[in-house]
C-alpha cells in the first residue's frame, strides 16, 4: 500500500529511465557496488523523511543506476501515487520495468495488476496475467493475491479455479494466512455455484459476502476484518464497512462520512451497485470535502485503489 496522506506537492522534473545504464552493465555490477547503493538508497530515505523531494528522487535515481532495484521501485511508488510531486505513470511504469528486469518480484508483481486491471498502462489481461505468474514464482504475496483473482474472489475475476487454487495453496503453505482463509473460501457452494455461473454464461460474476454473519462479526471486533476485506477487494467488504462507519457503528479517525464516501467511492467504482446509491445520498459530502481542502478526497480513493490493487 502506498500511504499518501496529505504530502505537500512540489515540482520536480520527471525523469527519463528509459537512459539508464543497459541491461548488460547492470548485470556486470559486483557486490561492492551493490552495498555502495544500499547506502546511497538509506540516504535517499533520510532525506525524504526531512521533507526535501527532489533530494530524495535524486538520490534514489543515483541508487537505482548503481543497481539497486528496491531504489527504482520506491521512485515508481511516488510517481505512481503522486506523494509530494505531479503523478507521472509513464515515468512509473519505466522504473518499474528497470526494477523488473534486476530480478525485483515486488515490482514485477505491480506491474502485472496494472496491465490487468489497465491503471496507468492500457489494459492488457494476457500479459498482466504473465507478469502475476512470474511474480508468484518468488512472491507469497503474488501468489495469494493472482489466485484470489482466478478464484473469483478480488476484481477482476479471472475465473480460473484449478490453477488459482494452487497458488492459493502455495500461499498457505508459505503461512500465509488469508491465502488459507482464501482457499477454504473456494470451496464454499456459494464460491462454487459463481464459478459454474461465470463459465457458463461467460460474464463475469459479482463478488457474494463470505458469509451473512461477517460483517456483524466484524463490527463487533472494530470493523478490522470488514477493513481488511477491504482492502484486499472484496468489494461487499468495503459496502459494509463504509455503511457501519456512515452509521457510526465503526469508530474511525476523522469525518466518518467523509470516510465513508471514500470507501463506497471505491466499491462503486468496481462495481458494486448498493455503493452506487449510497454515493448519491452523501453526494454533499463529495462538494463540501472538495471546497475545504481539494484533492483530499481523491486522495484517499487513490490511497485505497492502491491497497487493493497490491501497488
């Protein structure tokens, strides 16, 4: 997840990573150059926690072109969430695929959820769909969440069960617990019966509530598992969760209807409809965030698209 808070904006040119060093330099780079650069990288991080923007992205490029790949994916995450400069997703998706080809899961895995889900880059489920499996060769995170998405359970439902449920079961098998919870999730005759209709009809089935009792369960436990859900893509979760902040029977930081607007944003914009009609109600929320501090709101919908979206 990338937090954005409320970071202040401050120009900064928007660099170039296409004219980085080649493939080939990289490659030949030895371990004493790579500790030189995990250096310049924890540097780079002190300077950004003081405040100072275009110090941090400096040193981060330096980093990333002395072969740190955990260098070209922090300055991906700020082009890509706006933290402090202009979003720029074409220089994003270029650190990205600096970062990738150095062998960087994390980043490889970030950019297969925005070819499939068509955020930044035009929507290209095939190859999406590629870079997710190759991610989950070494990432747990990569394999929970690419077999969530085949099982039908996180948009975009790419209804593939058999092989979904193997990643899944790679996951757990790693500890991952909500990849066990994911799998036994599968097995349910609701999960089964959406699967059935999906390949059926060839459309593309909306995600059903694990069970009715969880989101009372959940709001008797402070809503951390309706928010969890959430964030993870179950888009009744995130109905749920921003109806009980809305009604005040999750307590939140803050205004809980502006909150709660963010969060029916996010599940109307996935599709789901009840979110829809609850925005209309609370559409002088939207107005009057806007007036008072602008892009706030926006904020906060990217903040939360980018939880779920795993970039």
């Amino acid at each position: 997840m990338f937090a954005l808070g409320d970071a202040p904006y401050t120009p900064v040119s928007v660099p170039m990573p296409a004219e980085g060093p080649s493939d080939e330099k990289l490659s030949s780079l030895d371990m004493g150059s790579r500790g030189e650069s995990d250096e310049v990288l924890q540097e780079a991080r002190r300077v950004g926690a003081t405040g100072d923007v275009a110090g941090h992205i400096s040193l981060l490029e330096q980093a990333g072109y002395m072969g740190n790949p955990d260098a070209f994916y922090e300055l991906a995450k700020i082009y890509l969430t706006g933290a402090g400069v202009e979003k720029a997703p074409d220089a994003a998706i270029g650190f990205l695929n600096q970062a990738m080809n150095m062998g960087h899961a994390e980043s490889t895995r970030v950019l297969g959820w925005l070819y499939v889900m068509g955020s930044g880059v035009g929507k290209d489920l095939a190859y999406g769909e590629m870079l997710l499996g190759k991610a989950a060769e070494k990432s747990v995170r990569a394999q929970r969440e690419f077999g969530m998405a085949l099982t039908n359970q996180r948009v975009p439902h790419l209804n593939d069960m058999e092989r979904g449920l193997e990643y899944l079961k790679l996951a757990s098998s790693a500890g991952d617990s909500e990849a066990t919870k994911a799998y036994e999730a599968a097995f349910s005759p609701r999960a089964a019966g959406q699967n059935v209709a999906a390949t059926s009809t060839g459309s593309t089935p909306l995600l059903a509530p694990a069970n009715a009792a969880a989101p009372r369960q959940a709001v008797r436990d402070g809503g951390t598992g309706l928010e969890e859900r959430g964030r993870s893509g179950d888009t009744t979760a995130l109905y749920q969760y921003a109806l009980n902040v809305s009604l005040g029977r999750i307590r939140t930081e803050g205004d809980p209807q502006f909150k709660a607007y963010c969060w029916y944003s996010v599940a109307a914009a996935r599709g789901y409809g009840p979110a829809k009609e609850e925005m209309k109600s609370l559409a002088g929320i939207r107005t009057l965030a806007d007036k008072r501090s602008p892009g706030r709101m926006d904020a906060c919908i990217d903040e939360l698209n980018a939880a779920i979206d795993g970039y």
